[in-house]
C-alpha cells in the first residue's frame, strides 16, 4: 500500500510550517524517548551529543547516508515529555521546529512543525517530514524502514498545490495590504 500525504500547512505569526501528526498506541514517556535520547532518535532520523539541558547540543542526519554533517542545534524549548522546540544551524539558514505530544487513554499524538523559509518551496520538505515521521513508526513498531521512492515524486505534486495555492493567498493578502483594501 503506497503511503499517503498526512502534513497541511499552518500559518502562525512567525510564518508557515509543516505540521504532522502521529498517534501511537504507548506511554507519552515512551514516545518522548524517540525524541530525547539519541540511540532512540538514530533509530528513525539521526544523533546528537550533547546535554540537551545546556540548551545546545549537536545533532547529525542518519537518515541521509554517512555524508551528513554535524549541525548546532538550539534547544529553545524542552519540558519533558510533552514540549521540544529547537532551531538547527542558529547561525546559517535556520530549520525551526518544534515536537508537541499529548496523551489520552493510553495513545500518545505526536505533532511537529517545522518552518517554511519560502512556501514556494515547501513540497520536497512536506515529503521528506512525511517519510521520516513514518520512519519512526516503523522504528516504533518494530516493522521495516519505509523506502523513498515509495514517497518522492509520488507525493510531490499534493504538497506542491498546497504550497502553490498558500502562496497565492499570501501574495493576494499582502498586496491588498499595499494598496490598503481588506478582504
């Protein structure tokens, strides 16, 4: 069964992110380690070192091949186990992201963002967070890693329209501000 496109485009104040959800059948505590200790994150996205607490920790990619560099990472956020929120490369082209979980009758949702710098270009980025956040259901359940070619192109042109049709809104918004007119 080919895996379908699960992330929407949220606007909030600071700009427009990704936004994906999971729901997994355990223990938020449990969750909250494939985020907060590195041998549970490199089972579906990549390392760090690093103390978190100290607001700055190292974080490698796993997921794209032995080439992927170290990056510095922020720690902004991190109120174990419900709220990460963390900025990659501070000082470069910053990644913005943040990792929100509830639980409720023993399900755990997960929900991530991740910040657009251009909307434009968003659709690469939507397929990329898709397959990963499956990379950790798989990691999860104890089940084999979904392939890429499974995800990308297949799911490029649903996330591009979003993308596409945002955008739009975005620039018809700003230019009637310019020209001082409301909806």
């Amino acid at each position: 069964m080919q895996p379908q496109p699960t992330g929407r485009l949220v606007r909030k104040d600071d700009g427009v992110y990704i936004v994906i959800d999971r729901i997994f059948k355990a223990h938020i505590e449990e969750v909250w380690s494939y985020f907060s200790r590195s041998p549970r994150l490199a089972e579906w996205l990549g390392e760090y070192k690093g103390t978190g607490s100290t607001g700055a920790v190292k974080f490698r990619m796993n997921a794209e091949g032995d080439a992927a560099d170290w990056q510095d990472v922020a720690v902004r956020e991190c109120t174990a186990p419900h709220r990460l929120h963390v900025v990659v490369d501070p000082s470069g082209q910053a990644m913005v992201m943040y990792v929100h979980l509830t639980e409720a009758s023993g399900h755990t949702t997960v929900t991530f963002g991740y910040r657009l710098h251009k909307v434009a270009d968003g659709a690469d980025l939507a397929v990329g967070w898709d397959y990963y956040f499956d990379r950790l259901i798989a990691a999860h359940d104890h089940k084999p890693m979904p392939e890429w070619g499974d995800y990308h192109p297949a799911m490029v042109d649903h996330y591009a329209t979003l993308c596409h049709e945002l955008d739009r809104d975005l620039r018809s918004e700003q230019l009637a501000q310019r020209n001082g007119t409301t909806g």
